[in-house]
C-alpha cells in the first residue's frame, strides 16, 4: 500500500476551481504516466480527494494508443498497492488548455509539450514530475527515466521515484500553491 503524505483538511473553498485537473505525460502513455496517475489515484483518495482532484495520462506519442499499461509496470504498483488502469492515448492541444496542471516526466516530454502548447498560459501549466519532490530537486534530477527497454528493476526503481514526487505534488495542491 502507498503511504502518503499527512492528510490535512482542505481549505473551504477550495483555492482552486473544482475539479483541479492533473494529466501526466511520458512518452507512450504505458509505464510512467500510468504509474504516476495510479500513485497520484491512490494518495488523493487517501486524503479523501477523488471528488475535487481528476486524474488522467496521456503519451507524446501513438505508438501504444489503446495499449493498457505496460505488464511490468503494473506488477510494480500491484505489489505496493497501486492499481494501473486505463488505454494509452496521446496528448492534444485540448489537453493543454482543459487542465489545471500538465506534468512531463522527463525534459524531452516537457520540450514536445511546450511546442504543442497554443500560448504562454498553456506553457506555464506544464511542469515536471519530480520538480514536487525536495529531494530530487535539491539534486537537479528531474527526468523519471523511462525504464521501457530495461529490466523489472526499472519499474521498480521509477515507482518509488513517482511516489516520492506525487506526495510533494498532493502537499503543494492541498496547500493551494498550484498552478
């Protein structure tokens, strides 16, 4: 199971519009935007959450559009607690515009999105994932390696990556301090 961050109440009214919309993009929507939205999915239910945070993942890619997520990405969430669900899809300009919060997991990602962004309010919802976690931050490691062509140890190893950034990430939006 995922422990997440303290659970702290809200503030009333929300200081953001309701429902606050988070999409996480990688490259093909397979393994590490799954596994960020599955993390993200359980730590905002945690905190009881699900009606005010909505939750999705897309790829800069086609390549695996409809694909579920990758096998071995699964397996890693599933033996902490985390489910990954949902198809592959690939991220549109609407997607840009209709979320509160885009989040690359890695520089490239973070590069095809900006391009794709129609104007500067766009631009400025796209951050990258690790960004919300001190200590990834402090490092100036920010990219979530893609651990498609490794070995299980990679998805095990961009979990806990992911978990450490999403917990940053649900502390900043309970704190009303995003976008």
């Amino acid at each position: 199971m995922v422990e997440g961050p303290t659970v702290r109440p809200l503030a009333c009214p929300p200081p953001w519009g309701v429902p606050f919309r988070v999409l996480f993009v990688c490259l093909g929507n397979i393994c590490r935007s799954p596994t960020a939205e599955g993390v993200m999915r359980t730590l905002v239910a945690q905190a009881g959450l699900e009606d005010t945070i909505e939750l999705d993942s897309a790829g800069t890619g086609a390549w695996h559009v409809g694909s579920p997520p990758d096998g071995r990405a699964a397996a890693a969430a599933r033996s902490r607690g985390t489910v990954l669900e949902g198809r592959a899809r690939q991220v549109t300009r609407e997607d840009l515009d209709s979320y509160d919060l885009v989040i690359a997991m890695d520089s490239a990602n973070m590069r095809e999105l900006r391009q794709l962004a129609g104007g500067e309010s766009e631009r400025a919802k796209v951050r990258m994932l690790r960004e919300f976690d001190p200590v990834s931050a402090q490092r100036g490691e920010l990219d979530v390696p893609d651990p498609y062509y490794g070995g299980d140890g990679g998805f095990e190893e961009v979990f806990e990556l992911v978990r450490a950034a999403c917990e940053g990430l649900l502390e900043r939006i309970q704190a009303g301090e995003l976008p």
